[in-house]
C-alpha cells in the first residue's frame, strides 16, 4: 500500500510515519469534532499524514451490558461529517460481511480486527469493496502468519492492504509487542503498530478490560525507532470516562508532546 491509496490524505512528502488516531468508539458527534479537531491540528504542525480512526460500533465485548455504539447509521455519519470538516480520511473496523459494504459508503479504510483476521469472508468482504483494508494481527498470532491474510486482499485483485501490530498475548492478562515482527511483517504490506491496544490487559474478572497507559510513550517510540510505517493510537480528552477501553487510551492533553517525540525520532533514523 501507498499513502497515495489512501484519499484526502495530506503530507505525502514529509518522510514521517502516518497516523490512525481517534476515540475507541464514536460516543457522539461532539465529542468525535472535538477530538479530531485537536488531532489534525497538531499533525498539520507537525506534517505527520493522518487518518482519523473511530470505531462506530462495539461487538468484542467482554459484557453483555458493556457500551457498543449509538446507532450503525448515526455512528457512520458522524465519521464522514469529520471528514468532510476537517478534509482527513477516516478508517473504522468492521465485524461482519454486511459492516463492509454499509461502512465502506462512509470512510476510506476498513479495519479487521484482530479477533476476526482469520476470517476469510470477512476480509474478503472487505478487499472486494475497493477500500484500503488494515488488517490487525491477532493476538495469537505469528508475524510471519500475516502473509497468508494479506494474500486473501491482494488475490481480491485489491493492492490496497497493511497490516497492524497490536501486541501478542503474554499469559491471561498482558500483551507483548515483539519487535522482530514489525520487519518481517514489512515484507508484505506497509506496518503499523498499535500503541494503546498493546497495552491493554484483557480477561480482567471484572469483565471490564484494563491498561497500561503509562507505557504509550515507551512502546511508541521504540515502534519508531525500529522502522514501522505506521502508528496507532486510541485517544481521548476524558479517559476515565470514555465509554470504551479508556483505560488504555492516550489522554488528549499528551498527544502533542508524544508525536513531537516521535517526529524527533523518526528524523534522526532517517538521517542514518
């Protein structure tokens, strides 16, 4: 995949990472303007190319009674509206072969999430719209396995295919990301890695997932440092009360000093 397949993208030319950034769910229309407000602010300063991701519905809860969206339609609507606002594409996941060719009407990336990376419907469903399809590793997955789900895109005849990295499961309650995988991955399709989502701490007996938010900075920068395409991360003005996986979420109020971090770094790699 090239920047380039992505539309409305901007700064193709400044040899930086791209971005995936946004809520884990749309919660409503304010608060998705809000948040992509902020984000395109800053990645216009700093010249990152960027995309604004919001989930706009939940279906790998934990509870039956865990938030899951305002509405497929009313959700979906919002993200074109950010779009349309503030001239960005936007990327959302997808759970069945229904999802994709209704979300496909509204944004410019599909994502399979990592649960469903197997499914080989569902990612053809996706690829067979034309859109740019992001496919999240799973968690019990190896690198080197991702090639055989990048495959199901390309053989949709869609050249428009990355993959992204959202750690590995360490035991019943931790994820690890393996660095090793990023490169390897990288020989199939552009990479990103996940950020917020490998620092979740899932199967929590409260049935609510739990975090690391502390460690973003940490796993971010060495993402960067080892070269990846891409970067992911889930973000909000009030974790505490995000509706969805706040506890791992970048708070807003960090977001320009991390990717001012990270610029910094991406920088100094190039010049090597």
């Amino acid at each position: 995949m090239n920047l380039q397949d992505i539309p409305q993208i901007k700064h193709l030319d400044s040899n930086n990472f791209f971005l995936l950034a946004g809520p884990c769910a749309i919660e409503g229309e304010e608060m998705a303007l809000r948040i992509a407000e902020r984000l395109v602010e800053v990645t216009d300063k700093l010249q990152i190319p960027y995309v604004f991701k919001g989930s706009f519905k939940k279906a790998n809860r934990s509870r039956i009674d865990s938030f899951s969206g305002i509405g497929d339609e009313k959700a979906l609507k919002i993200l074109r509206k950010v779009s349309e606002t503030f001239g960005v594409p936007t990327v959302t996941d997808i759970h069945t072969n229904e999802d994709a060719a209704m979300a496909a009407e509204y944004v410019d990336v599909l994502q399979i999430p990592a649960f469903l990376v197997r499914q080989t419907d569902l990612v053809v469903a996706a690829a067979n719209t034309g859109k740019v399809v992001n496919l999240k590793k799973g968690q019990f997955m190896s690198p080197e396995s991702m090639k055989h789900a990048v495959q199901k895109v390309l053989d949709c005849n869609n050249e428009k295919v990355m993959v992204t990295d959202r750690g590995t499961m360490f035991g019943y309650q931790d994820m690890i990301v393996d660095y090793r995988g990023i490169p390897t991955m990288q020989q199939y399709a552009s990479t990103v890695l996940d950020v917020t989502h490998s620092l979740q701490q899932p199967n929590q007996s409260a049935g609510v997932t739990g975090g690391r938010p502390d460690m973003i900075e940490t796993v971010a920068k060495a993402g960067i440092a080892v070269g990846v395409d891409g970067i992911f991360i889930e973000t909000h003005f009030d974790p505490a009360n995000a509706k969805s996986d706040g506890a791992n979420m970048l708070d807003l109020k960090y977001f320009e000093g991390l990717m001012t971090k990270l610029v910094a770094i991406r920088k100094t790699i190039n010049n090597f």
